[in-house]
C-alpha cells in the first residue's frame, strides 16, 4: 500500500474476566476511532478478558477459540466498516491456552500472533508459551507485525519483524507501576533502530492488586511520538502515519558523506552469540 493512514491506540480499562463487557466497550472505542478516521485500531493486552487471573482453570474459563463469539462479531463489525482492529485476548486451542493478539480485518482473522516472552505476572504465569514464529501481515494499512507487552524488552523480536518488512509494529500491552521506563523509552527505541511505526496500546484502571499506567503511543520511525496518552485514564490517540517513510531504511544527511542505513550496514556474522540457547 502506498500513501498515508490513520492509525489509532486505545487505552481502556478491561474488566476481569466480563468478556461480553469488554467486548462492548472495545467496539465502542472502534466506533470513535473510526469516526476519527482511524483506518487501523489497536487494544490492550487482553482487552476481551482481563489480565491478572489467579489460576489457569480460571481463564480457561473465559478463553475462546480464534473463531469463537467476540472473534465473529469482531468481525463483522470489521467488515461493515471496512476497518482493522489488533486485540488482545486469552485464546484457547484444545487445552492449551496463550495470551494472544488477533489482528482482525474486513474478511475475518487475519493474523494470530501468540505471547513468545512471559513474565512472572499475572495471567502469564499460567499460559502456554507462544510456538509461532513472529510474522508480518501485509493488509491494505500496511505491513504489521504483532508482539505483546514483555516482548518489547527483547530486541529481537521487532529486529525480526523489520526484517520481514513490517511498516507497522503493534504492540498490545498491560504496563503496570514499575513499567514507565520501558513506556516512555523502549517504543520510541524499536522504532528508531527498525526504522518503523509503533504503536502501543496499554490499559489503565486496577486489577488484582495492581495498577496500570497508559502512556499508550504512536511513534514515528524518527523516534518521536506522534501521540501519547500522557494521563492514565481511557481515552483514544489517533496520527496519521505515512508508510513510505517506514520503507525509507537509508537515511541521507550529506549525500557520500553522512550516510546511515540501520537495516542495511547490519553485518550478521558478528552476531552469532545472540542466537544462541541460553
């Protein structure tokens, strides 16, 4: 796709475990994205279930399969309005479950992408590792890739993701108190050295002892926010990103002189030690 598009982050408030609810509000917030033009709309970290289950029996209570009830109505919200959504749930397949992120357009799911790196926190303790290699979609809002929240601290995963083309990184994402230093540094990091938009969508509110601090963003691939939710409390952040500058990998300050390409000066043979097993 060539050109500009809308891109928008919401920052709410899930509730524990009231998947209907959650479902309610996060196609409520949809429907203000889009009338705010958003052609491409990002949710929280489990968005549709809540985040900080107590045991694995209690969210696979509320865990659905990738075509399960909200996925469908997700859907066909998505296909009248021509419009994609990334949102975090805890999805279900046989009895495995992950903390994933479905990216969601106007034919259905187009893209499941299942938490690689999980913390010591809340329903990350109790589900399956992720077992897909991260990926790139290509869609008619650009090239995105998907992570989720403790993914973000681990270069790799965006590096791997830029290299596979992404425009677009999505990051769904749960930060609580102690998070701040990655919201306020590591987004605007991953953009700048992939030479990418990111957009990090968090939630805000209280759950299970803890409490969530927003700083939802949209960075450009110069680093910069393009928005940023500087409160936490539920609101919306929308810009308006141009994909070709996402493509734009060699940067040219003085031409044969101040030259700078961080995709392509890569030298990989020098970097051997990071893959392997620890």
């Amino acid at each position: 796709m060539n050109g500009k598009v809308v891109v928008a982050a919401v920052q709410m408030t899930p509730k524990l475990a009231a998947v209907r609810e959650n479902l309610e509000t996060v196609l409520s917030w949809a429907e203000e994205a889009t009338s705010q033009g958003a052609n491409l709309i990002v949710f929280p970290e489990c968005a549709l279930t809540g985040y900080c289950f107590e045991s694995r029996q209690e969210a696979m209570t509320v865990a659905e399969p990738v075509d399960g009830p909200c996925t469908r109505e997700i859907a066909k919200w998505c296909q009248g309005r021509n419009r994609w959504l990334v949102v975090g749930t805890i999805e279900r397949d046989g009895e495995q479950i992950f903390n994933s992120a479905l990216l969601i357009g106007p034919k259905g799911v187009f893209g499941v992408y299942r938490k690689v790196h999980l913390p010591c926190l809340g329903i990350d303790r109790f589900v399956d590792p992720g077992n897909q290699p991260f990926r790139v979609y290509e869609t008619p809002v650009g090239r995105i890739g998907m992570h989720i929240c403790y993914d973000v601290v681990f270069p790799e995963a965006a590096r791997v993701m830029a290299l596979e083309g992404a425009e677009i990184l999505c990051l769904p994402t749960n930060w609580p108190e102690g998070a701040k230093p990655v919201a306020e540094l590591v987004p605007r990091v991953r953009a700048f050295e992939n030479r990418v938009y990111f957009i990090a969508a968090n939630r805000v509110g209280e759950e299970g002892g803890f409490k969530f601090i927003g700083m939802s963003q949209i960075v450009d691939p110069f680093g910069s926010w393009l928005a940023v939710a500087e409160e936490p409390s539920e609101t919306l952040i929308v810009a308006e990103v141009d994909l070709t500058e996402a493509r734009r990998k060699r940067i040219v300050f003085v031409p044969g002189r101040y030259e700078v390409d961080r995709i392509g000066d890569r030298r990989p043979s020098f970097y051997k030690t990071i893959c392997r097993e620890s």
